[in-house]
C-alpha cells in the first residue's frame, strides 16, 4: 500500500503554501510539483492507472492523494 508519510516533509507540501481556488502560475505550477512528487513515490505504472489495479486503488484512498492532486478516473 502507497504511504504518503514519507514525502510530507518536502518544502512543496507545507500548508501554508496553500491557498484556495488560486489559478496563479505559481500556484499551478506547486500542484503539478505535488503531483510529480506523489507519482514518483508512489510506485504506480501506466498499466496501474489504466486498469484500476489494487495498486492504484489504495493510492486513490491514502489520505495524502486527496490534498492537492488526484489522478482522473474517466468511467
């Protein structure tokens, strides 16, 4: 199972980095940074994204995946 603890103490995940509803460049470019850290630890395939794999399942329900970026299911 995908643990999120291990990248919370990154710069890009502190809360008052944090500002809703923002669309400034800055703030889209810390979500595509948090996105980029999230895949690279979470060990998650293409195949596990496209086939909804247990894997990518237990990514989706970490607490961590829900702050700031989710990976879109299109059903």
């Amino acid at each position: 199972m995908f643990q999120s603890k291990p990248i919370l103490s990154q710069d890009i995940w502190r809360s008052d980095r944090d500002i809703l509803a923002s669309t400034s460049r800055r703030d889209v470019a810390l979500h595509y940074e948090r996105a980029r850290s999230i895949f690279r630890h979470s060990g998650l395939s293409q195949q596990d994204i496209e086939n909804l794999t247990p894997k990518f399942w237990d990514f989706q329900f970490d607490c961590k995946s829900g702050r700031s970026e989710r990976i879109p299911v299109a059903y």
